[in-house]
C-alpha cells in the first residue's frame, strides 16, 4: 500500500512498508492529498530503452571515429 504522507515542495512524500521515499507532485493526479492511498503500475518500456542503447552506442562510436 503506498500512502501519501506529505507534500514537500515539487515533490510528494511517499510512505511504503513503513519506509520513505520522494516521487515528483506532478506525476500524480491533481486531487491528491495527505493521506490518500494510491496504486502504482510499472511497466518496462523496451522501444525506449533500445533507442537509448542505440544513441549511446553512435555516440561513443563518433567519439573515436
């Protein structure tokens, strides 16, 4: 369960298994407030990654052309 605990700023405070942790206010939706329960769904964004390996690998390849 992850909880809103406060806000500090920009950022949200987040409380999860007894533990802290900080997220950006604007990722959340414009409702939200202390105490509020909130779920979180992460998922793996695989075009993303390859097209960032693929920028890194041409730049360190004109690095030493």
């Amino acid at each position: 369960m992850f909880i809103i605990d406060r806000f500090e700023g920009d950022w949200a405070v987040i409380e999860y298994n007894g533990k802290t942790f900080n997220i950006p206010q604007e990722i959340l939706p414009s409702t939200a407030k202390e105490g509020d329960v909130i779920n979180l769904s992460l998922t793996m964004d695989k075009e993303a990654t390859e097209a960032r390996k693929k920028k890194a690998k041409s730049l360190f390849e004109d690095m030493f052309e």
